[in-house]
C-alpha cells in the first residue's frame, strides 16, 4: 500500500512552482491536498468581501487541479491546529507538507499543528516558497542582521541567485473510497460560498480567480506595461502595473515564475530605458519581501508604531472625520476619488493608497491603525505584512529613516492626475468641473454645494503645521 501525504494549503492555491507541494511529491503520488478554513481568521472584523470571494474562487480552481491530476483538495472548517492532526492521524499518513509564513499567527498556529502531528508520531516538512529569499537569507554583512532599510536591502536581494521555477506534478493518486468516507466523518465540507460564510460581493474581481488567470495576467503584463512601468506607475488613470498583488497574496502564482518573466522581459529588450522601468518593477517585488523579512524579524510591527516617539503620539481620532475619509466625502478630491476606487472595486492605485494615508495621519491626524484596519476591511489583496509597512512608511512611524512625509494632495494630483481623469472617475458628481477645480481641489462653496459635492472637511496648511508641532513635541 503506497503511503498517505497531505499537503496543507494556505497562501499558495496552485499547484505549479510550488516548493512544498512538489518536495511532497516527490516522497509520493498518492498526496492529498487540504485546506481548512481557519475559524480564528474568518471570525477576525478586518476581513474583507472582495478577498473572500477572490480566495475561494482561487480555492474553486484548485480543486479542479487536483481532480485533473487525479486527486482530491479536502475541504474544512474550524481550527487547523485540531483539524490537521486529527485528519492526518485518520488517514494514517506518513507526513503532513506545507509552506511557510511570516505573520505572527502563522507561525504560531504552525508550532502548534507540528507539535500535535509530533504526539501523534507524525512528521512535518516545511518550506520555504513564497519569497525568492526567506527570511535570514538577506543580512547586513556587517553584523549578520535584518535590514531595517529598504534600499541596502535591495541593493543585497538583487545581487543573489534567484532559484528556478520548481517542477510540475503530472499524475496523483486518489484516496480511496473508504479513506474519502474516513474524512467525511471528519467534518469534511464541500466548498462554501461568500455568502454562506456571511460575505457579500457582487463586483467584478480586479483579477479573475485561479493560476490560469493568474499567469495570463503576467504574461500580459510582461509583455506589455512592464517595459513602461517607471514612467507609467505613478498615474491612477492609467492601467500601467501589474495588478496581481490578490494573486500574490493567496499565492495563485509562484515567485519564481513571476521572477523568471522579468528576466526574460530584460532578454527581450536591448533598450537600456526598457530595461530600467524592468527594474523598477523588480524592486516592488523586493518591497513585498522587505516587509515580509521585517514583519518575520519585527512582529511587534503587528501590533502598533515600530519608532517609540509615536507610541504616545495625541492623534485627534475624530470619529465624523474618518467617517468621511472612509466614505470619500472628505472636500479633497483626489483623496475621495481613491477611497471611493477602495469601496467599490476592493482595490485602489498604490500612489493612491500613500496619498490618502499621508491625509489621515498628517492632515486628519487620526491614528494610522484606524487606517490600517479599514484598508484590511476592503482590499481584495489584503495582507499583514505590506499593508503594515505601507502604513508605517505614510505615517513615518515605521523603520523608515525619513522622519517626516507630509503630501500634499492638491500637488499630488496636479502631478499624477493632470487631467482629472481618475478624479471625474470616481467622483463623477464633480465631473463637470475645470480641471483646475478638481486637481487644486479649490472648488468654488456654490459650484460644491450645487454638485452636492461637501467643502473640505479641514484645511491642508493648517493641519500640516499642527501635525508637525504635535511632533516636535513628542520628539523633545
Ligand atoms: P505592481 O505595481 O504591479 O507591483 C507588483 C507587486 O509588487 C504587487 O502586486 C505587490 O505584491 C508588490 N508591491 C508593490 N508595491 C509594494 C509595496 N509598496 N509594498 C509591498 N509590496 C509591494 N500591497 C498589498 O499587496 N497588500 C496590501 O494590503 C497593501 N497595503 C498597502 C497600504 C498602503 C498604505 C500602501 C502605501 C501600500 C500598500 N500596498 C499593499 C502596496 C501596493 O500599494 C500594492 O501592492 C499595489 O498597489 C498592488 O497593485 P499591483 O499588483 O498592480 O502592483
């Protein structure tokens, strides 16, 4: 009788270039795959419809994978750290495969499951798949330490050898009909909707759920914006990067074939200028591993402002206020043209995104966490580690070395929306309007109130110079 393996899936819904799934292979075809619902997450109030959906719309298409390749995805819901051994001990199997994570709870939850498959003598194999450099493998050479840095870390990632894409599985074996029976007793599920788990999304997704789309996605990408991302990345109107952060986030694509796109992008062109803007792109993709290194090292960065002068900082916390950058009725139009992308797509322009954090923290003067959560509450690429950093970065609480980063959104606007086109957009109520209105935001209080468009919520130069005050204050 050939042995059991279970495959436990988390954040990498695929089955091609997948570390863990392909080591697992190799020990034997008779591999089963399983992913469980984990209640701790699903009961947590920072979850987001759109990444519902997306994720098990990704689930969805696994499950066809294993059925081509002959095999099953099991299905569950409830704690993973009773679930997996208690299935894997049903099912007698030999060694339980997954890939790691670097969030807090991952780690933890992992510990947990590995002892529990441990007191039942049955082993574990981890790897590492997600990032092209696992944590520890980028160090400052001085003292063998994290990088608190973006760019020396960079500069470091960029010089290693990045692996090659990891081999595909071609056949599995099934479970039998009885061994199917075993799991069922167990609390296996057939795969909920959104709904059923109490998540409604009727939207269109940014990305079509599953590897397929996924890689199609990438290839569109490779072939097309990525030669002119530099220039291109920085305007909202314009379709110009790569929107494959919710596939990254579930894993639907692997990093080393994501990887080995850019580099045959460089082949492509002799153009130096081409292969630059290739470059910019490769450093976003350092950016999401910087943030997952740091989060890995820095767990703390969880739980609140890495820099201690922000720990006490006497933020205002008017409730009205946040009330209306959620809603983007804030008087700022570029900053409601955002918020409002967010609401009703589940994603917003990564400029976008620096530009309405640096107006809640500096100009609004709300704590940065009250942000953080709601950006969790509706992106459908969602996720710990980059959403943390990118709000540490805009409120300069994080490990960043700028001390202070005020934009202002008028200048943000007049430069990465000239025309107005993503303002009239998203705010179409103020469509009509000169484009000098909407990119200075300087909206005449009858033509506002005519376009039943509300005057700003606070004045920019005045909150500036009181954000800045509050801090020196804190800082002596
Ligand atoms: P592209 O420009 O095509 O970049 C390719 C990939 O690189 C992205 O998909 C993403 O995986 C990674 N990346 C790009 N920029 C960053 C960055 N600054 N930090 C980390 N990774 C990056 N990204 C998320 O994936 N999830 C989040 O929850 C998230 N929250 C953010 C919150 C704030 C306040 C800010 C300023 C940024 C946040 N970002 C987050 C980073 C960035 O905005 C998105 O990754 C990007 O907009 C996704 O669109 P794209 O896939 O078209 O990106």
């Amino acid at each position: 009788m050939t042995n059991i393996i279970i495959f436990w899936h988390r954040r990498d819904l695929r089955v091609s270039d997948n570390i863990g799934l392909s080591q697992a292979y190799q020990k034997s075809s008779k591999l089963v795959g399983l992913f469980c619902l984990d209640s701790n997450l699903l009961n947590r109030d920072d979850i987001a419809p759109a990444r519902v959906n997306y994720m098990l719309g990704c689930l969805q298409h696994l499950q066809k994978s294993y059925q081509k390749l002959g095999s099953q995805l099991l299905i569950f819901q409830g704690e993973p750290t009773k679930i997996i051994p208690k299935v894997a001990d049903a099912l007698n199997v030999d060694c339980v495969f997954w890939n790691n994570d670097v969030e807090p709870y991952s780690k933890e939850r992992d510990k947990q499951v590995k002892e529990a498959l441990e007191e039942k003598s049955i082993q574990s194999k981890t790897y590492w798949d997600q990032l092209l450099h696992a944590p520890g493998e980028i160090l400052t050479k001085s003292n063998n330490d994290p990088y608190k840095v973006y760019t020396p870390f960079w500069r470091s990632w960029v010089k290693e050898e990045k692996a090659d894409i990891v081999e595909s599985i071609e056949k599995l074996e099934s479970l039998s009909d009885e061994e199917i029976n075993t799991v069922k007793d167990l609390g296996l599920i057939d795969l909920p909707t959104a709904k059923d788990l109490g998540y409604s999304w009727d939207a269109p997704l940014l990305l079509e759920p599953g590897e397929t789309a996924a890689k199609e996605q990438l290839n569109y990408f490779s072939d097309n914006a990525i030669y002119s991302y530099q220039e291109q990345r920085n305007l909202p109107a314009i379709d110009a990067t790569s929107k494959l952060s919710p596939a990254f986030k579930f894993g639907i694509i692997g990093i080393r074939e994501v990887w080995q796109a850019t580099v045959e992008a460089y082949e492509n062109t002799r153009s130096d200028e081409a292969r630059e803007n290739i470059q910019t792109w490769q450093q976003e993709i350092a950016w999401r591993e910087f943030y997952q290194h740091c989060l890995y090292f820095f767990p703390e960065l969880a739980e609140g402002p890495y820099r201690d002068e922000f720990k006490e900082f006497p933020w205002d916390n008017n409730e009205q206020h946040f009330q209306a950058w959620c809603e983007g009725k804030t008087g700022y139009p570029i900053v409601d043209a955002a918020m409002r992308q967010l609401n009703e797509t589940g994603w917003m322009h990564n400029r976008c995104r620096m530009i309405v954090a640096s107006f809640l923290t500096k100009d609004l003067i709300i704590n940065w966490q009250w942000g953080e959560k709601y950006f969790m509450q509706k992106l459908i690429d969602g996720d710990l580690s980059a959403n943390n950093g990118g709000w540490q970065w805009s409120a300069s609480s994080g490990m960043d070395p700028k001390p202070l980063r005020i934009f202002n959104p008028a200048s943000q606007a007049q430069k990465y929306d000239p025309d107005g086109e993503y303002i009239r957009l998203w705010v179409p109520e103020i469509s009509s309007l000169d484009t000098e209105c909407l990119v200075t935001g300087k909206i005449p209080p009858l033509e506002a109130h005519s376009c039943g468009y509300p005057q700003p919520i606070v004045d920019h130069k005045q909150q500036q110079r009181e954000f800045k005050e509050r801090y020196k204050r804190i800082k002596n």
